[in-house]
C-alpha cells in the first residue's frame, strides 16, 4: 500500500469532528517550506558575491546596535 492510500485510509477512519484539524495541518504541510541543508546554503552564499555598496559598515553598525540581550528561564517548569 502507497503511502497515499496509508493517508487516505487513515483520513477515512477519523470522526469527522477532527477532519478540520486534518485539512488544517495538510495545508500547513503544503505551506511550509523545505529545510535546507548547510550544504545547499554554503553552495547559495557561493553564488551571491560580495558586498557591493559602500554602506558595508553603517548596516553593520545598524545590525549591531539592534540588537537585545537574550533572557534564559533554567528552571524546570518555566510555568510554576
């Protein structure tokens, strides 16, 4: 059996309440874009070149002083 008929099988046998919930994720599956490997993401950066405007460093003072300072929550439970 295909993994097609596996799926609709298996959609058959839900109670219709949970149908909705079905179609919603499927078409969260349909939505959602692939992962991309590290190795297809170096092979992209290869084929973007260099920086090309002269405003390399206001960006990049730009980008820095965006930043925030991450919070942690250690314990176990962070809902107590």
């Amino acid at each position: 059996m295909t993994i097609k008929e596996q799926l609709l099988q298996a959609i058959e046998a839900l109670p219709s309440t949970r149908l909705a919930e079905a179609l919603t994720f499927v078409n969260f599956l349909s939505t959602k874009p692939s992962i991309t490997s590290a190795k297809s993401l170096l092979a992209h950066l290869k084929t973007i070149g260099t920086w090309s405007g002269d405003d390399f460093q206001e960006c990049l003072e730009i980008a820095e002083n965006s930043r925030g300072e991450a919070e942690f929550n250690y314990s176990p439970n962070p809902f107590e």
